[in-house]
C-alpha cells in the first residue's frame, strides 16, 4: 500500500503545501500587483517631470518679472545706476522710476547737528538730590522734572523716558559722571532751552552747553536748502545724505547693457525649456514618452510662443522681431546683441513700450508675467496636471492595498483549507495502516 495519499498526509505534506501556497501566492502576486506597482512608478516618474519643468517655468518667470509693468519692485526700463564724486553726500532711492540720467551738483556748507548740553561733574551718582525742578522746552513741548528724594540715576531714567529726549549717565573720567542731555533729533526745530529752580546741576552755564542745534545747509543744482535733518528726500525719489562739508557730483545712468543681457537671459531659458518640454513629451516605440498628456504642455508652449509672436503698442507697430529678437526653424530664441543694443540706445521709449506696455496695452513682459505667473496657480494648467498625477497615484495606492488584503485573506483562507485537509488525510492514512496491520496479522 501507498505511504500517503496525493502526497499529502506524510511527514513533508505540511512543507509541501506551505512552499505551493507561497508559489500560488506569488504568481498571483506578479500578475495582479506588479502591474499597479508598474503604473504608479510610471505616474511618479512623470509627476517628478512634471515638477522639473515648472521649476524651470519659475526661472523663466524670475527672468521676466523685470519687465512687469506692475511689478512690485522696480522694472528693468528704470532701474538707474548712480556713482559719486566727492565725498561731502551719500545717496540712496527706494524707488529707481521718477529717476532720470544727468548730474546732480551738491555743495554742503554746513551740517546739521543736535543740541547738546552736559551737567556739571558728579562723584556720586547714587546720592540723594535736593527739592527743585528742572524745566527742559523743546519747540512747543515743556517738560518738567522734579528732582526731590531721586537719586542721579533716578532722574536720568525718568528724562530719557521723553521721545524728544535722548539723556544718559555717562563716566567722564575714572571718578566722575555728567548727565549728558541731547535732542533726540537734530535741527533748529529741535532745538532745547533748559532752566533750573531751587537746584544747580549746571545745565545753565554756556559752557556746558556744548554743542548748539543747527540746520543743514546745502545747495543741490544751485536750489538752497536750510533743513533740520542731514537727509534731504527728493521728489523723484531720490535721498541725499550730507556727510561733510564739501562740494559732491551725483551721477545718474540707465544700465543699459542690464536690458540687452537679461534678454538675453530669457531667450536662453525659453531655449532650454523648450528642449526639456520636447524630452519628456517626445517618444517612439522603444522610449516612450514620459508624459502621457502631451496636450497640456503643447497648448501651455503654444500660448508662450503666441505671446511672443504678437503684435505691441498703441498702435500694434511694435514687434520682437524689429529688434532683433527671432526664432529658428528649430523653435529656438535667438537675440541679435548688436540690433537690440542699438535699439537700446535709439529706440528706449519704443522698446519700453513693447516690453512692458502700458496698462491699456500691456507689453510682452507684463503679459507673459501673468501666464507664466498662472501656470502654478489655484486652478492653473500646470497645477490642474499635477493634481490629477497626484490623485492617480492615491487612486493606484489604494487599489494595490485593497488588491493585497484581498490576495492576503485569499491565502488565509486556502491555508486555513489545506491544514483541515492534511489532519483528515492523516487521520484516513491512520485508519488504513490500522487496517493494514489487522489484514497482514490473519494472513499469519
């Protein structure tokens, strides 16, 4: 007779079914999850694609922002680049538009400067002051300080608490103090009158008033100007800090090159952008393509190149290929330095125009800004094609999962089976070696 029966019941049956379960387990793991994990690898391949060219969609954007007309910071056409001779100012502008090119002349004949008064020497700074009042005016405002039962620190904090009044405690010499008191701004309007009753710390003495307020005094392209603050801020714009007394020429220029090279700039990153759009959209039987919606990133390099094609100005004269700027047979930018420069030097106001435009007529930069700008916004293109890579993927994750509980309880279930089918079979392989045993003893 047989030792087992189907091979089953022996002492290998439950190393047998366990090793064919894993084998079932695992073709039907290749068949049914392998092609999940081959499609979300694939989504995710193209999602990272997809983030490489909208980074480079945001360089590009970075480049063109600089011929927005309504950029928050100042457009490439005004950007104005200044220089000095002299040393007598210092110069600054937070907004480069009002500028325009030219000299600006500045002769400094005097600075101006706070008032500054000193007490006399004290030796002991926490003594206790006698009863009295020091009375301090500065332009309309009185303050009065009593200085009864404070000491000298005392007093200072209680000064310096004033916003027109800057007063400290300062060490003169290795044993001695002075209250020093100062204006907190500089100019005659600024200036102070300080009177003491029933107490002498010797504010009143002329010769502790040591530095008297004064107005700056300059002449800037022969206009003279007699004001509080060393810093005079120009209507156009422009900021100018008097240092010393002397004579300074500020020179304003237009960056021209600036325009010629960010152009420049742009083209190349249009190029570059067009070859990583290509290699991800262009495939053939043996390298398929990487984004499996082509359309989304033709229409969005459609609308670029439309943008560039057309017509600006007023009047719809001005175009790209005026200056220079034109397009191979490759769809590749290409930029004529020499052409554009001369335009930039001949044709400011007209470039201007085509460039950044007007806000009835918005040029080339201004326009393809807001494009560019949209492209990764709330309901943008890019945007919409990210999100519905994103929400595939979820979707294939979850159907790998409910694919896997399935094959897992699946599994279970047919072990649970086998292990009821081996005691049954080892029991009737039992009851036969019994029976076998009965049927060879009658035989002796």
């Amino acid at each position: 007779m047989a030792d087992g029966i189907l091979g089953l019941g022996s002492s290998g049956s439950l190393d047998l079914n366990s090793e064919l379960l894993t084998k079932l387990k695992t073709a039907e793991s290749t068949s049914v999850l392998d092609p999940i994990t081959a499609e979300i690898a694939e989504n995710e391949t193209e999602l990272e694609a997809l983030t490489e060219i909208e980074t480079m969609v945001l360089e590009l954007l970075d480049l063109v922002d600089d011929f927005d007309l309504f950029t928050s910071e100042t457009n490439i056409f005004d950007e104005i680049t200044a220089s000095t001779t002299g040393s007598s100012v210092s110069f600054d502008a937070t907004d480069t538009s009002n500028l325009t090119p030219g000299n600006i002349s500045v002769t400094v004949s005097q600075l101006a400067q706070k008032d500054v008064y000193q007490s006399n020497t004290i030796s002991d700074t926490t003594a206790t002051l006698e009863a009295g009042t020091i009375t301090i005016n500065i332009g309309d405002t009185s303050y009065d300080f009593s200085t009864e039962g404070k000491t000298y620190k005392e007093l200072v904090s209680e000064m310096n608490n004033k916003s027109l009044l800057d007063v400290k405690l300062e060490q003169v010499s290795d044993d001695s103090y002075r209250i020093v008191l100062k204006s907190n701004e500089s100019g005659l309007s600024n200036a102070l009158s300080i009177t003491q009753s029933n107490i002498d710390l010797g504010f009143e003495e002329e010769s502790n008033h040591v530095l008297s307020a004064q107005n700056m005094k300059a002449s800037i392209d022969g206009i003279s100007y007699d004001v509080s603050s060393n810093k005079v801020t120009m209507q156009n714009g422009l900021i100018i800090k008097a240092v010393e007394v002397g004579t300074s020429t500020i020179t304003l220029e237009r960056d021209d090159a600036l325009i010629v090279e960010t152009i420049q700039s742009i083209a190349s990153k249009y190029n570059d952008l067009v070859d990583l759009v290509d290699s991800y959209i262009l495939g053939d039987e043996d390298d398929p393509a990487t984004i499996s919606d082509s359309s989304t990133l033709r229409t969005m390099m459609s609308t670029i190149k439309e943008i560039l094609f057309d017509t600006y100005g007023l009047d719809n004269e001005e175009n790209m290929f005026i200056y220079g700027i034109s397009f191979d047979s490759d769809g590749y930018m290409q930029v004529d330095s020499t052409t554009l420069s001369s335009a930039v030097n001949n044709n400011y106001d007209d470039l201007k125009e085509l460039l950044v435009g007007y806000a009835e007529k918005e040029g080339i930069g201004t326009r393809l800004k807001t494009y560019l700008d949209s492209l990764d916004g709330l309901d943008g293109l890019l945007t919409s094609y990210e999100d519905k890579l994103n929400e595939r993927i979820d979707t294939l994750n979850d159907d790998y999962d409910t694919a896997s509980d399935k094959l897992d309880e699946k599994y279970e279930q047919m072990a649970t089976q086998f292990a009821a089918y081996t005691v049954l079979i080892t029991q009737m392989e039992n009851s036969f070696a019994s029976l076998k045993s009965i049927i060879e003893g009658s035989s002796d």
